[in-house]
C-alpha cells in the first residue's frame, strides 16, 4: 500500500472539511426555517381561536405596523387580507399612504 503524501492528505481533509461545513449551513438555515414556522404557527393559532383577544390588542396594532413594510411580494400581501383588511392593496410597501390616490389610501365614494 502506497503511502499518501502529506499535500494529498491536506486536500482529502479540506475536502471532507467542505462537505461538513456545507452540511452545518444546511442543518443551521433548517433550524431557522422551523422557528419562523413554529413562531408564526403559535400566533395563527391563538388568532383563529381568540381573534377578539389578540387582533384587538397591541399584537394587532404591531402587525398593522409592520407587516406592510415586512411582505415585498403581492401575493404575500394576499395571505394577510384577514389581518390586514383589503385596504393594504393601496399602500405602498412601507405602509405609507400611496400618492397616487391623493389621501391616506381609503377609496373615494
């Protein structure tokens, strides 16, 4: 059995050293993709089970807040409808009236 040199062996461990910090990176942005989905989870559920509760508290008005400036996609938008209200559609994505309706972002009758 021929024997490795010492320039062959630090390639394999560098190699083997890759392969382990990748799949660091992949258990660590799992991790993080199960809290958000926990997190978010605990807060649907005490909304749909005591909406008078929570959307009736400062949990609602921080949601109203931040939200809008949080989801940059409209679909995105579209799953918060019940929490936001239909109105956020004429918002721009900072939760600032958008000027081009000329008001606070309500429709005019």
């Amino acid at each position: 059995m021929a024997r490795r040199s010492i320039q062959e062996r630090l390639r394999q461990l560098e190699a083997r050293r890759d392969v382990l910090v990748a799949r660091l990176g992949k258990q660590q942005r799992a991790r993080d993709t199960r809290r958000k989905i926990l997190i978010g989870a605990l807060v649907l559920d005490r909304i749909e089970r005591q909406p008078e509760q929570y959307l009736s508290s400062r949990l609602d008005e921080w949601l109203r807040t931040e939200l809008p400036g949080f989801l940059t996609r409209e679909n995105d938008r579209a799953l918060f409808d019940d929490i936001l209200g239909p109105s956020m559609d004429m918002r721009t994505s900072t939760g600032t009236p958008d000027a081009s309706t000329g008001n606070d972002g309500e429709e005019q009758p």
